[in-house]
C-alpha cells in the first residue's frame, strides 16, 4: 500500500477546499491557535511512517486523552471500573447534565466528560501524584520524554469549567465520586491539557492498534482482550453524539478532541492522527473527518 502518495493527495486535495468549522473559542487559549494549521502522521504496525503538513507541531489533544486514561485505569482497576461508569453510547453531548441526572451519576461511558472525570477519580486511588503519574504512564509508551501538559491551557479551562464542574458535583451527590471534587477537576483539566504533535500522537495510538503492546518497547501494556474492548469503546463512543456518523463515514476506532485532533487505528495495520482546529457543531474537526474518510475509502481500509 503506497499510504505516502494516498496521505499526500487526500492533504492537497484539501488544502484546495474552503474551510469550514470553527475553533474551540469557549477555551480561549485554543482559539489562539491559527485554525488554518493541518497536520497528518500515519504509522503501520511494521514500522514505516507517512506525514503531511504541520505534522511536527505541538497541540492540545483534550480529549483523546481520556482513552489513555481509560487504559491506565482499566489495568489497574479491572472490571470493577463498569460499575461506576458504562460503555454505551451516549447520543447527548459530552456535557449533558440530563442524562447524567436521569442515570444516577452513572456516565454513559468514559470517553464523555463525566466519565472521564470518573476515570480520573479511580486513577487517583493508585497514583500519589495523579499528574506526575499519568504522564509517566504516556511518556512510557513511546519513550519520549518530550511530552508535556501546558499548564496555561489547563488554567483556561478551569476558569471557564463552570459545566464540567456541574457535572462532577452532580456525581459526588450520587456518591460516584470518591475525592474532592475540586482536586478532582484539576487533575482532568491538566490531563485534558497535554500537549502532542501527530507524530507523537500516532505513535501513542499504536498501542490500539499493536494490540496492547506498549510502542517503545514491545511490552505487554494491555491484553489483547482489554485493548479489543478499548477499541469497541473508541468505535461506539469515540465522537460523542457523532460516533454514529464517524463509523458510517469512516469505519475506524477514534478519539476526537476538541483541539482540533483526532487519533484512529486498524488493528493489526496502522494508528493514524490528524490535526485541524476547525470544529463541526458536534466538536469533531471538520477536516480530520474529511481526511479520514477519504483514507478508507481510497485504501480500503474500514475495520468493516
């Protein structure tokens, strides 16, 4: 499969397209960003890798994020993790207090904001310092050391998390939420605040596709049967109320974010991230979307 040639006709034929969406401008540290920049990097399970476009450039990967965290918090907490938070779809926004209400301060799924925070809960059982810890745990996967949080991204948002701490206190009302609520939030700002270019992302993300192996070292960070689940979870919940479209258009495991990136896998073939900060109305980045589109369809490639 020539995906060098694919990669970079499906970027040109884009950059060719009047841009559409808009930017994340309710986090004011991400409307900063210049909403024109594009970046691609694909990597295959053997080893070779393909880019495009502002591959190299750092960026806030928000809630891609919550996939590594999951992943963290599934090792360490086993099954008992599906008590306190589901694997449905959710088919409400990331931030919806309905359903949470109705449920019980049980979140859908944990790729939502109130299942993330959930996760981040459960984390902070095994990890002393829940920040430091986290991000060792993701430096570890690719061994680069480079990864960081941008702590003035983080502060952004806390100080316009006036919904995401509706949410958690809502939870810790229902008694789902074992922490301070406050500490709670801010260990799931800065953890939604880590910064990765698309290399580094799709490098990351072929954990999911390398089924479980850790990328820098080959070591098994996740059976084969966790990472399967993980995957089903990214392909029903992985773009909010749009993960339907996602897999009818696409046809691949995925997480968004509302940095504009999007992380994806085949299992066994490749990881792949795109970075757009123009967002669709649902928070999805309308030309990571178009671009991965257009890769399955020319390669053939949907896990259907």
């Amino acid at each position: 499969m020539n995906y060098g040639e694919i990669i970079s006709g499906i970027y040109e034929g884009l950059l060719r397209q009047p841009p559409q969406g808009e930017s994340a401008a309710y986090i004011p540290e991400l409307a900063k960003v210049n909403p024109d920049c594009f970046g691609v990097h694909l990597c295959t399970t053997s080893g070779v890798e393909f880019a495009a476009g502002d591959s190299l450039t750092p960026f806030s990967v928000q809630s891609i994020t919550k996939v590594l965290a999951l992943t963290m918090a599934f090792e360490l907490e086993g099954t008992a993790l599906w008590q306190r938070v589901g694997v449905e779809p959710s088919g409400t926004p990331f931030n919806s207090l309905v359903q949470l209400e109705y449920e019980n301060g049980i979140p859908r799924n944990p790729l939502i904001n109130s299942g993330a925070m959930v996760v981040c809960d459960a984390l902070m059982k095994h990890l002393p310092d829940p920040e430091a810890g986290f991000l060792k745990f993701v430096q570890g996967l690719t061994g680069d050391s480079a990864i960081r949080y941008n702590p003035t991204v983080a502060a952004s948002e806390r100080s316009h998390g006036y919904r995401n701490a509706a949410l958690i206190n809502l939870m810790k009302a229902f008694g789902n939420i074992l922490h301070e609520p406050e500490r709670v939030l801010r260990f799931y700002f800065m953890q939604c605040a880590l910064e990765m270019n698309c290399r580094q992302l799709s490098r990351t993300f072929l954990l999911y596709a390398g089924h479980g192996r850790a990328p820098a070292d080959g070591r098994q960070v996740l059976s084969v049967s966790k990472t399967k689940r993980i995957n089903a979870i990214m392909q029903t919940c992985g773009f909010y109320d749009e993960s339907g479209d996602f897999t009818f258009k696409v046809g691949l495991p995925g997480k968004s974010g509302v940095g504009g990136g999007i992380a994806a896998v085949h299992p066994g073939l490749f990881s792949v991230a795109v970075w757009s900060p123009r967002l669709n109305k649902k928070g999805n980045s309308v030309r990571g979307i178009q671009f991965l589109e257009e890769l399955t369809t020319r390669t053939g490639s949907s896990v259907f």
